[in-house]
C-alpha cells in the first residue's frame, strides 16, 4: 500500500512538473493573417527611428514569416517585403552611424578586407 501511494504522489508531481514546464515555454505558432494585415499597415507609415534595435528584428523576423503565409498573394507579399526592407534599412542605418560615432570604418574595412568576416 505504501508503495503504491508513494508511484501515485510521484506521477501527480510528475504531471504538475510538465503541466508547468510547458505553460512556462512559449509555444511556437504561426502568426494569423489578420494580424500580419494589420501589423502590415501600421509598419508602413511607422517612425521606427523611435523603436528600439532589438523591437526592429522582432518586427522584421515577424514580417518574414507573414510573407511566407502570402506566397499566392502577390499584393500582400509584396507589401510586406517591402516593410521588411524598410526595417532591415533602418537596422543597417543604426549599424552603420554607430561604426562613424566610435570610430571604426576604417578597422572594419580593414578587417574585411583581410577577409574577417
């Protein structure tokens, strides 16, 4: 009897440790068309000088897999490749005035051309 008690408590432990593990993981789903519509919209006319890097590459890695759910809809598509480079170029932008602010073009053409990349 003992024994059997102490399997039970063990697998309702087990059982509330899986039940919380995954209830902590965020789960992996692809984002819904009306939201990648609407986000769409907004991105296009957004001042993303104001967004913060880290916010730029979410966006941009959400505005990617929006994209490939509209492969057959060449509008949409195209919208959001456009605001994905629009994203993509502020990024490039930030990187670059950060490299002039400190100094660094010249070692970075340096290394690059020593072909450290």
């Amino acid at each position: 009897m003992m024994m059997a008690n102490r399997v039970s408590k063990l697998a309702e432990a087990l059982a509330l440790l899986l039940a919380v593990s995954t209830a902590a993981v965020p789960q992996e789903h692809p984002p819904a068309l009306e939201q990648c519509r609407a986000d769409a919209a907004l991105l296009e006319t957004a001042d993303t000088s104001i967004l913060p890097f880290p916010d730029l590459a979410t966006r941009a890695e959400e505005v990617e897999k929006c994209a490939k759910l509209e492969l057959e809809h060449t509008v949409w598509f195209n919208r959001y490749s456009n605001v994905n480079d629009f994203l993509v170029t502020e990024m490039h932008k930030r990187k670059d005035d950060f490299i002039d602010r400190h100094g660094l073009r010249q070692l970075f053409l340096e290394e690059d051309a020593q072909g450290k990349r």
